[in-house]
C-alpha cells in the first residue's frame, strides 16, 4: 500500500476515534444560591479531587454531580460525586466560597434548588 492511501484511511479512523471517546455527560442544570445564609470558613477549600465516572445508572434522568468540598466543623471533607435524579423543576446550585467585602470568606453549600411561584429559590 502507498504512504497517501495509508494516510488517507487513518485521518478518518483517527477523528473517529476522538469523536467516540468524549460521549456526552448528562449534567444537572446550575443556578444560584438565593436567600440563602453562608457559613463562614477560615479559609478556602483545596483544590477539586479528580474522580473517575461509573457507568451511569438505569434510570435515564440521572445526571452526574461532581464530587466537591463541603466545611465540617473543623476542616473540608470531600463529598464525592454521584448520579442523581433531579426533582422536577429542580437545579443544583453548587457549592461556592467567596470572599465578602469585610474579607470574611462565605461558604455556601451545593445543593438541589427549585424555583417557587414567585421565582425564588428554595431548597426541596
């Protein structure tokens, strides 16, 4: 076989490849915190932890949440992530630290939200 026909046969063998190793991770839909009352942290968490995917679950709603730090007490514990089915009219508002304007840092937790009539965030 001659080099141009070898090439011509693996470029698209080779787009094949990548365009099959990146399926499409059902992820929940995000929002805000809204309302909601911080706790306040002494400093900020590590970095994320990377974490390998199971295979996703029976039930075709079930997203992926990705694992993240929550504040216990004392210290940040990792909360790993899992396939989650999402109450209808849901969204997760996941956890965030931000720094105030006093230079406190404020830890809100992730979490399931869902809108109220009004268009408020509440927690289910």
């Amino acid at each position: 076989m001659d080099r141009h026909r070898i090439v011509t046969l693996l470029v698209p063998c080779a787009w094949l490849a990548l365009a099959s190793c990146t399926p499409a991770l059902p992820v929940p839909q995000v929002g805000p915190h809204v309302g909601e009352q911080p706790e306040i942290v002494p400093f900020p968490p590590p970095a994320a932890q990377p974490e390998v995917i199971p295979a996703r679950p029976k039930d075709k709603g079930a997203v992926w949440v990705d694992g993240e730090w929550q504040w216990r007490g004392r210290r940040w514990v990792w909360q790993k992530g899992s396939w989650q089915v999402p109450y209808p009219g849901s969204y997760w508002a996941p956890a965030v630290t931000i720094r105030q304007q006093d230079g406190t840092l404020a830890f809100f937790q992730g979490g399931w939200r869902t809108r109220n009539k009004t268009g408020d965030a509440t927690k289910p």
